[in-house]
C-alpha cells in the first residue's frame, strides 16, 4: 500500500492513548479496591485470579503486540530507529504487558467474590470491637460467660 504510513501513524497514536488510558485506568481501580478491600483479602484474591487474569490478557497482549509492531515500522519510516528507538519500543513492550495484565487483574478481583468477603470481615471486626468479644484462639475453659 503506497500510503501505509499514514496508518501506521493512526496506529502508533492509539498505542499511546492506550498506554495513557491503561496507566490512568489502573491507578483508579487501585484507589477503589483499596477503599473496600483490606489486603490479606487482596492477596487471597490475587492468588486466586492469577490464572483467569493471564488468560484473559491474551487477546489485549495480542493487540498490544500489533501495535508495537507498527510503532516499529512508523520508526523505520521516520528513520528514528537507534538505540533510543529500540529501547523505547523495549520499555513499551514491557510496561505495556504488565499494565494489561494488572488492568484485567483489578477488574477480576473487583467483580470476584472477595469484595464481599472483605466487606464481611470489616463488619465481623468492628462488631466484635463494640461488644468486645473473646478472641477467636482463646481456649473455651478461659471464656466466661455472663
């Protein structure tokens, strides 16, 4: 195609504002879960969508990959390609993975069963401060009831 450039250079730009998107997505997904998730929760749900998180990622590294692949060619158009160029197409390749995964992580985590538990827990604990009951490894014989 005579002017594949020109794609090629739409492209790139979509790679950027994914990138961007990516970054401002995940930074937001963070302040929510931290506000209804405590963090042994979290690391029990991290644990446990790890797996559906990486399998979910595929189709978006995929595309990721494409994209980079044409930031490649705009660079060999443009003759920009050095080392700089390399590097950052490196840096790219890299943030870029781990943002996607990271992003499908958070949102595994926030539509999982987890958010629940966490809410449950919370509530155990601030109820058992109120009425300031017995901890739960304490042996029956010290429990005294009134």
């Amino acid at each position: 195609m005579q002017n594949a450039y020109i794609v090629d250079f739409f492209l790139s730009g979509m790679l950027m504002i994914m990138m961007f998107y990516l970054y401002v997505d995940i930074i937001s997904r963070l302040k929510l879960l931290n506000k209804v998730i405590d963090s042994n929760t979290l690391a029990v749900a991290i644990g446990q969508t790890l797996r559906q998180s990486l399998l979910l990622s595929v189709p978006l590294l995929i595309l990721l990959m494409f994209l980079l692949w044409r930031f490649y060619a705009v660079m060999v158009i443009s003759q920009s390609w050095g080392i700089g160029g390399a590097g950052l197409l490196i840096i790219m390749a890299i943030l870029g993975s781990f943002f996607v995964w990271l992003d499908i992580l958070l949102v595994c985590i926030k539509n999982s069963r987890f958010v629940d538990a966490s809410k449950l827990i919370t509530q155990a604990k601030k109820t058992r401060s109120k009425i300031r009951l017995p901890d739960p490894n304490t042996p029956l014989s010290e429990v005294r009831i009134k």
